[in-house]
C-alpha cells in the first residue's frame, strides 16, 4: 500500500520502510483492539452466567470487579 507522509511542511511517499513501519502498527492496532473487545465479551458472558446462578450485581461486581 502506498502511504503519503508529511514531514515538516512537505508531503510525500512513504519509503518501504516506513510503510512496512506503518503497517505493523496498523496490525498492532487492531490486535489490541481485537483482545480488548474479546476481553470485554467474556466479562460479559461470565456476568450473565454468574447471574444465571441467581447472583444479584452487587454479588458478581465483588466477584469479577466491575
């Protein structure tokens, strides 16, 4: 992929360098935002089955901290 970069007041085409730079961030960035949102879903799914076992919120919240 072709990046445009600006340096100072300059705009201009990213080495291949620095466009392979920019693309391990970019996968960086999203597998962090991947582990982040799979982390949320087992919050979620371990909250509705601790409810399921008849915790109320005040229970589960001291149980898994949220």
């Amino acid at each position: 992929m072709t990046y445009k970069i600006q340096i100072d007041h300059t705009i201009q085409n990213a080495t291949a360098n620095q466009a392979a730079v920019i693309d391990a961030q970019r996968a960086e960035a999203e597998s962090l935002a991947a582990a982040a949102d799979a982390k949320a879903a087992a919050l979620a799914s371990a909250h509705i089955k601790l409810a399921a076992l008849g915790l109320n919120d005040d229970e589960i919240a001291a149980i898994i901290g949220a």
